[in-house]
C-alpha cells in the first residue's frame, strides 16, 4: 500500500505522538491522585473543585491510554506490513485519512457503516 519511505514517515509521527503522550501522563500524575477529602484542610467547595479536576485528569489519562494502544497496534501492522488496510474490508486506508491519525484502522467506508 505504502512505500517504504511512506512507512517511515508515518511510524515517526506514530512514535513522537507516543512519547508525546507517555510524557503527559507523566506530568499528570498528580493531578490523578486521590482528593484529600479532610474537611479541616479544604472547604467543601474546594474539595467539589479537586474531586472534579481528579475525575477529569483520570479521564484524559483513560484517552491518552486508549491512544497508546491504538498506536502499538499500528506499530505491529506497520511492521506486519499490514499498515493502511482496512482491519474490515482489507481495502487501502486513504492516504488523507492517515495523515490525520495515523493509528485509525478502518477505511471511512467501514466507519460510516458502524
């Protein structure tokens, strides 16, 4: 489907998206933790505030998890030289399509289908 060179290309956006992923999670990790609910420390407001952003932080680290596994997935079809077909129909992936997330693993076809 791809040329070799394609292949690179779209592997190293596929990595830096990774390590730029990996390092959010990193920086997010207290803002993950559990809210100090000691009413002595913080006001019940405040704390309403720390539950929120925590429940909100520990979302995006689930989406930011969801990403990381599609982008191992198509590392594995990249080096499978599976990459940019269709895990549905098998048909080519559009170039456009994979430029705009290169994880994505169906055709625009399929997905509008499901």
């Amino acid at each position: 489907m791809n040329s070799p060179k394609t292949l690179e290309q779209f592997k190293k956006l596929l990595l830096n998206r990774k390590k730029d992923l990996l390092s959010l999670s990193n920086q997010s990790v207290s803002a993950r933790s559990i809210v100090n609910l000691d009413q002595g420390v913080i006001g019940r407001l405040s704390r309403m505030d720390a539950i929120r952003a925590q429940a909100m932080a520990v979302e995006a680290e689930n989406r930011r998890q969801s990403e990381i596994s599609r982008i191992e997935i198509a590392l594995s079809r990249i080096s499978e030289q599976t990459y940019g077909l269709c895990i549905s129909c098998e048909e080519n992936i559009e170039k456009q399509r994979l430029q705009n997330d290169p994880s994505v693993a169906i055709c625009i076809n399929c997905a509008k289908n499901t």
